[in-house]
C-alpha cells in the first residue's frame, strides 16, 4: 500500500502542534506547578518545566533526538547521493548529527550539569575553597555556571560551525534566515543561563518590579530559557525537514533477506 502525504502541509501542522505543545507546557509549569493548581507535590514535579524528571523536559530530549533522527536521514541520503562517505558534505551533516543527538541525549541525563560539578570537585578542597592551579585559578574568577566554562567555547564553536556549513548546505535564504533564528535563540536562553548562575541581585529587582518573589523570578526566567530552546528546536526542525525533502521526494526502505 502506498500512502501519499503533502509535505508542505504536514509540514505547516507539524510545526503548530509543536509550537502549540511548547506554550501549553509553558502554561501548565506557571499554573500547575508555580501557582500551586495541584496541591499534590508529585503532580507539581510531573510539570514543573525547570526540572530534569517531567513531562517538558521529556518531551524536549525527544524532540532533540528527532531531530537527529531527521539529520541522521539527511547524512544517509547524501551519503548516497555522493556515491561515497569521502565527501566534506557527508562528513559536515555527520557531524550536525552527532550533536544534535548529544544534545538531545545531553538533555535527558543532565551531562553538562554533571561536567560542571566533575570540574568543581577538581578545582576545589573539601572545604569549596579554590585550589591552586589553573582550574582553581579559573573556578575562582569565573562567575557563574562551572559547566559553561568547560562546554561554552565547544558550543560557541560548533555555533559558528552551523552557520558556515549550513548557509552552504541549505537550498534557500529563507532556511538560512531561520537557522540564524535558532541560534540565535540558543543563545538567548544561554545569556539566560548564564545570568542565573550570577550572583548580582538581578532577579532580586526583577522581583521587585513584579512585585513577586525572587525564587519566582527566577523560576519564570528558566521557564523562558527551556521554552527559547524547545522554539529553537522546533525551528531547527522545519529547517532540517526542508533539507531532506529537497534533497528526495521519498525514501524507502528495503530489507533484503541473507542468502
């Protein structure tokens, strides 16, 4: 049986339902979770978007991992299309996913946040005093997050990797627009990120200006940083699909029988 589906609209649905799921997860970690609709501490967690074990942070490791799938078929088409695997194109699109399956797989497991502590217990004693070297020299003047001094130059790296490979690799400017969209947004939430781990009374007079809580301001703060992330995922996503259909119309997969 053969099942024809219209790309461009599955497409157009594909992205509103993802959009739609992303605001809905948002709404229910500020009312469920933050505003205490359940009185069930279980329940809070299930949607509470700033932790590692609910439904959001579920439902942003797969779509990660989607779309590495997605690019995973684009590195296979390609590959064929090349008649080989010694292609710099083949290689570029292995690389993109490859990291995006790391960070679909880094989202699910909190790796960066384990990195970020593995190089906090190197750079100082038992008593969270600095050691002396380099990595106690950098632990100390370093002002926020430990993980992104370790991982942020690789993603910035792999940041300006994307852009240079992809604005050769995509088929239209305006894929090449929303590619610098998603990094772009990628790098809000990680500004976001990177504030949260400082010590400077900011959220204090975000709270002030709300007339709220400071823990509610910072809560509301990672709330918007996960949801920049999953927006730039989903983006991402279309670009990707676009990518695989230019490359084919359809992609059918054989399974030969041993001889």
């Amino acid at each position: 049986m053969l099942i024809n589906i219209n790309h461009d609209r599955m497409l157009k649905w594909l992205i509103i339902a993802l959009v739609a799921i992303e605001l809905a997860l948002v709404l229910l970690d500020a009312v469920v979770s933050e505003y205490r609709l359940s009185g069930i501490g279980a329940g809070r967690r299930l949607f509470n978007i700033t932790r590692e074990d609910g439904i959001p942070n579920f439902f942003s490791s797969i779509q990660l991992l989607g779309v590495g799938g997605v690019l995973l078929l684009i590195t296979i088409v390609v590959r064929g299309l090349a008649q080989g695997a010694n292609s710099k194109a083949v290689w570029g699109w292995g690389l993109v996913t490859g990291l995006f399956l790391f960070l679909g797989f880094d989202d699910g497991t909190k790796l960066h946040e384990r990195i970020g502590s593995i190089f906090d217990a190197l750079a100082t004693d038992d008593a969270g005093e600095p050691l002396t070297g380099l990595f106690g020299s950098l632990y100390s003047v370093w002002p926020t997050y430990s993980w992104q001094l370790v991982l942020g130059p690789v993603f910035a790296v792999f940041g300006v990797f994307l852009i240079v490979f992809l604005y050769r690799e995509l088929p239209s400017l305006r894929l090449k627009y929303l590619t610098l969209l998603a990094i772009g947004l990628f790098g809000i939430a990680e500004a976001l990120d990177f504030i949260e781990g400082m010590d400077t009374g900011v959220f204090e007079r975000v709270a002030d200006i709300f007339d709220t809580e400071t823990r509610r301001a910072v809560h509301f703060a990672k709330s918007i940083e996960e949801f920049l992330e999953m927006l730039a995922t989903t983006v991402f996503l279309f670009v990707f699909l676009e990518k695989l259909m230019s490359l084919t119309s359809s992609i059918t997969f054989a399974l030969n029988p041993r001889r």
